[in-house]
C-alpha cells in the first residue's frame, strides 16, 4: 500500500498527495473492516444475514460489508489431557463430547455445556453409568480413565467387594430378584441393580464341629460337618445362629435325640460323637449319665408305648431304649438284725420284711429291692411328751425295746392337781398285729396310761399318792395288759420319774415334803452305810491276821526246811574231809584241829573281801600288855 501511495504522489503531483492520503487511509480503513486475520487458538464467528460461520485460526478471511450483522473473535478452549468437554448444537440438539488433549473448535451452532475431566479408575474400583437417553445402566470397571458420552451421568467411584478364600457376600438383583453368593478369593463388581449384604466369613468346622443351614424357600435344612469350610446358598441361614460343637459321649454316658419330622427317637451311647441330623434336637437336657446297676443299686424304667414298669437288677451298665423313662434309682434296702419294713404290693396285700434271720423267710429276705408299683408304708405317730402333733414319720420299725417318756396331768382325790412324768420301758413283738389294730401307736399308750393315771390317782389323798406311787404305777402297767398285747406290743415296766403340783404354793409345800423325805433316807442312807464300812474294816483286820499267821508258818517250815538242808549238807562235807584225811590223819583230835583252822581262814576271807572288822579275845591270841613310866631327868 505504501508503494502505491508512493507512486500516485509521484503522478499527480504534491497537492494530490493529500487527497490521495484520505483516500488510501480511508481505503485501509475499509480494508481492515472486509480482512480479517484470525490467529492460532482463535476463531472468527460470522454472523451473516441467514447463517453464521465460523473461521479458525490461524487464516485470513475476507468479509464483504452489509453482508453481515456480526464478526467476533473467541478464545478456542484448550482440553488436556484429562479433560473433556459437552457440546451441543443448538440448531438440531444434538450433543457430543469431545475429549483431549487438543484444542477446541466449536461449529458454528455449537456451544459447551459442561467442562471436565475423566475418572481415573484404578484396579478395585468402579463406576455405575446411566444413559438417561434410552435408561440403561452400565458397569466401568479399572484400570482405565472414564470419559463419560452425550448422555451419561455416573455415580461417585465405588471399590469393588475384595473377598478372601473363606468370605462370601450374598447379592440380589432387585430388577429380577434373583439371589446369588459369590464365594472368594475374587473381586466383585456390583452392577446398578445389585444389593449386597456385606462380606461374611465362611464356617471353617473341625472334625467334630457342624453347622445346620436353612433355606428359607424350600425349608429344607442341610448339615455340614468339618473338616472343611462351609459357604451358604443363596437362600440358606445358620438354623442354630452359631456352628456347632458335636456332643461328646463317654463311656458311660448317652444322650437321647428326637427327629422332629417323624417324631422318632433314638439312644446313643458313649464312646461317641453326637452329630444332630437336619430336624434332630436333643431331649431331657443333653446328655446323661447311664445307670450302674449292681448289688446295691437298680432302676425301675416305664415303658412309654405301653406304659409299663419293670425293675432292672441285672448287672450292668444301664442305657434306656428310645421308648424307655427311667423313673427311679433304687438303692438296696439292707435291714438290721432289729429292723423291719411294711412293703404293701401292687394289689394292697402288706408284706413284713424283717431283718433277724429267725422272722424273715427265702421270700421276703432282709435285703431287697422295692418292686414295681410297691411302696414302703408309712405310719404317722404322735410326738413330744404329751403326744399333740402326729408328725414322727415311721417307715423302718425298730424292734428292739425302747423307752417312750410321757407328761400327764391328774388330780387327786384331795384336788391336787399334779403334773406325772412317766418312762414306760416297751417294744413291738407283732408288728403285723400293730399294723392292723393301730396307725399310731405311742398316742394309743399314752392315752391309756393317761386314763389309768387319772382313774387311780383320782383315788387317793395326795399323802396317798406319794406313800402309795410304786404300787399305783404296777397298777395302770398290770390292769389292762390286754391293751398292749392287742396292739402287738410288749410292757417291760412303767414308772413315774418325776411329778409336781401345776399349782405353786402347793409345789412348795410338795417341795418342802420331799426334801425332807430325801434327807431322812439319805441320813438312813448314810448311817447304813458307816456300819457297812467299820463292818468291811473288821472283816478285813480278821482276814488279815488269819494271812499273817498262815505267812508265819509257812515261813517257819521253810526255814526249818533251809536249817536241815544246810546242816545235812554241812555233815556230808565233814564227813568227806574226816575220811580223806584218815590215812594221813589218824588221829581225830588232828583231823577236827584241821578243819576248825580252814573253817577260820575262810572266815577270815569272808571278812577281808567286806568292810567288816574282827575282834579277839584274850582266850583266842596271847598278849600281854605292860606299861612303862619314864623318869624325867632331874
């Protein structure tokens, strides 16, 4: 342009030069207006009379004026990497997405409805992606980077269910309800209309451990024992919340189990391990001990089918069957040589077992068990000394004889109200007699004695009464004696121990009476008892006088004894010594003057060996004794 101008200034001469100078700027001007240079990461949108273009750069585009409204330079969105962008034509709706990196032209109805970047999705997540044009949902699973189309909306990234070897996860398609498990080691992606209930821990059993499982469609219930690891289906439940612990039987013990489909029972015995079956539970508690059946022991068992008892006694270790109740453990019943039982049967008939050998026979031994539908008869007696309360319960009866002590009130005919304590000493001969006349038999004797008590009390003064008690005791013991026999039993005696007046003056007075009494036989008591001593005394002085003589003569014989044993023995040696001596001795004189020397040398011994000391006399040495007097020297 500038040489142009150059060369028409030249040509026309300088006073066009001005004019030609408007008309060049004024033609740039216009030159401006109709070129346009769009650089690079700009475009040029033309809105023209009936369209609109768009130009990119980097060009240069020519427009002709009036032939447009509207020419405006905007900025190209640049896209990353990661980026995307949601254009829209806004003529025909359409919507696209266009993804980086690179630079972004829009068309000439486009216009961007939403920026972003992808989702970067790594090996455990996961993305759920609706398209809200046709309503499918689709799963987008890592690694990878998740761009989404026109018309995809996803939810927040999710990381996929990791399960180990023994997890399991139970998962349900809610548009079509069905149920699945999905067992480990895996990685599981949930689809949109999936729900799970959580990672659960398969049942690892042992050998003896088991688990029930119930399906809660069919109803039906299976059984899984260890070793191994147990995963459910679908529709399968813990039936007992918990894996199990088979029960463990030793040898002694069982356990009884009922199938609830059929309702039969069955009995297992130890050594065992006790697995429940699929409709199996354990009866009466768990496990039991069996019976040990012996000697001593029995047990009575009801049949429950047909209702029956019998008694087991044979040796054993008792398992019941599966129709079988045990009822009761018997012990042995053993009697003592005094004891006895009334065992009424199963038709009322009373049967007496008695421990002495003498009244029990080969059918009722001392030793037994109770039968089936027999039981021991107890009689309720009466108790306590004025036999109020029928509380003592008898069911063993001792035989020997006993004492039964009694508080009975009387009074006299001088109307002194005394109060007796009475011991009857008694025992029971014809237990089957007692049985059949009376139920309780101490207040049938008391009430008797009772009676007579105050009949013959009722008799007498009460100066009368005390003078007279033995005799009046002997009276209500002897009188009636066909009471007792009637009843069985045997009154060996009966005596008042104690009594007293209920009144208390009167009781002084009483008191006063006795103590007296007392002391009178006691001081006769005592006076008879001082004679009895000084009689004892002299008995034993004569006793003793007569062993001391009797010692004296014994003593005296044995001395003479010992004095003519001695002197023969002594003669017999004089004897010896003369007749050795004879041949060279003649002489008897010499021979005697002999022995009497030696018998002196072995006195002599005797003395010198002890602490003794000797004497002579003048006639046995021969001494004179002189006495010299010395003059003193003048």
């Amino acid at each position: 342009m500038d040489i142009l101008a150059k060369s028409f200034s030249a040509a026309v001469g300088a006073p066009m030069v001005v004019v030609a100078s408007v008309v060049v700027v004024a033609t740039l001007a216009t030159l401006s207006r109709i070129i346009k240079s769009v650089s690079k990461g700009k475009q040029l949108r033309v809105e023209k009379l009936t369209e609109v273009v768009v130009h990119n750069g980097p060009c240069t585009v020519i427009v002709i004026p009036f032939t447009y409204r509207k020419a405006e330079f905007t900025d190209v969105v640049s896209l990353g990497t990661l980026d995307y962008a949601k254009v829209k034509d806004t003529i025909e709706g359409k919507e696209r997405i266009e993804r980086g990196p690179k630079l972004l032209f829009l068309g000439a109805y486009d216009e961007v409805a939403k920026v972003g970047q992808g989702v970067t999705l790594s090996k455990t997540e996961y993305l759920t992606v609706e398209d809200q044009l046709t309503g499918d949902f689709s799963i987008v699973k890592g690694p990878c980077v998740w761009y989404p189309g026109p018309h995809d909306t996803a939810t927040a990234k999710r990381t996929a269910l990791a399960l180990e070897e023994d997890e399991f996860v139970r998962l349900q398609d809610s548009a079509t309800g069905q149920r699945w498990v999905k067992q480990g080691k895996d990685l599981v992606f949930l689809e949109p209309t999936w729900r799970d209930s959580g990672v659960q821990k398969a049942w690892t059993l042992k050998s003896y451990e088991y688990v029930r499982l119930l399906d809660s469609v069919t109803g039906k219930v299976s059984v899984h024992r260890g070793e191994g690891t147990v995963f459910p289906a679908a529709n399968e439940t813990l039936l007992d919340r918990e894996k199990l612990t088979a029960t463990e039987l030793k040898a002694n013990e069982y356990i009884r189990v009922m199938n609830q489909t059929d309702g039969k029972i069955r009995v297992v015995s130890g050594p065992n391990l006790v697995f429940l079956g699929a409709s199996e539970r354990v009866l009466d508690g768990g496990k039991k001990t069996a019976v040990d059946v012996d000697e001593h022991n029995a047990v009575l068992v009801r049949d429950i089918r047909s209702g029956q008892l019998r008694l087991v006694t044979e040796k054993q270790l008792f398992f019941p069957g599966p129709d079988d109740k045990i009822e009761e453990v018997e012990s042995l019943i053993r009697l003592e040589d005094h004891e006895a039982v009334i065992v009424k049967d199963k038709d009322g008939i009373l049967n007496f077992h008695y421990g002495d050998p003498k009244k029990c026979g080969e059918s009722r031994p001392r030793s037994f068990f109770l039968p089936p539908h027999a039981e021991i008869v107890k009689l309720y007696w009466s108790s306590g000394l004025r036999r109020l309360k029928r509380d003592l319960v008898i069911e063993r009866f001792d035989c020997r004889p006993q004492f039964l002590w009694n508080e009975i009130d009387c009074r006299t005919q001088d109307n002194v109200e005394l109060v007796l304590e009475t011991t009857m000493f008694w025992e029971v001969v014809d237990l089957a007699v007692m049985i059949g006349k009376t139920g309780n038999l101490p207040g049938d004797i008391y009430n008797q004695i009772r009676s007579q008590f105050i009949k013959y009390v009722g008799q007498v003064t009460l100066k009368g009464f005390m003078e007279g008690l033995h005799v009046i005791s002997g009276k209500v013991f002897g009188e009636d004696r066909d009471f007792y026999t009637s009843r069985g039993v045997k009154v060996h005696s009966l005596e008042v121990t104690k009594y007293m007046c209920s009144d208390k003056r009167t009781s002084e007075v009483l008191q006063q009476i006795i103590e007296e009494t007392t002391n009178r036989l006691n001081r006769l008591s005592q006076a008879e008892s001082e004679n009895e001593v000084r009689i004892y005394k002299m008995q034993g002085q004569l006793e003793h006088e007569k062993l001391n003589g009797q010692l004296l003569e014994i003593k005296h014989e044995h001395e003479k004894a010992e004095a003519t044993v001695a002197g023969e023995a002594e003669a017999d040696r004089v004897a010896a010594f003369m007749q050795k001596l004879e041949k060279d001795v003649p002489t008897l004189e010499d021979r005697m003057s002999i022995w009497q020397t030696l018998r002196k040398q072995d006195a002599l011994s005797v003395v010198s060996e002890g602490g003794a000391s000797l004497y002579y006399t003048p006639n046995d040495v021969d001494l004179s004794i002189k006495s010299e007097v010395r003059k003193s020297a003048k």
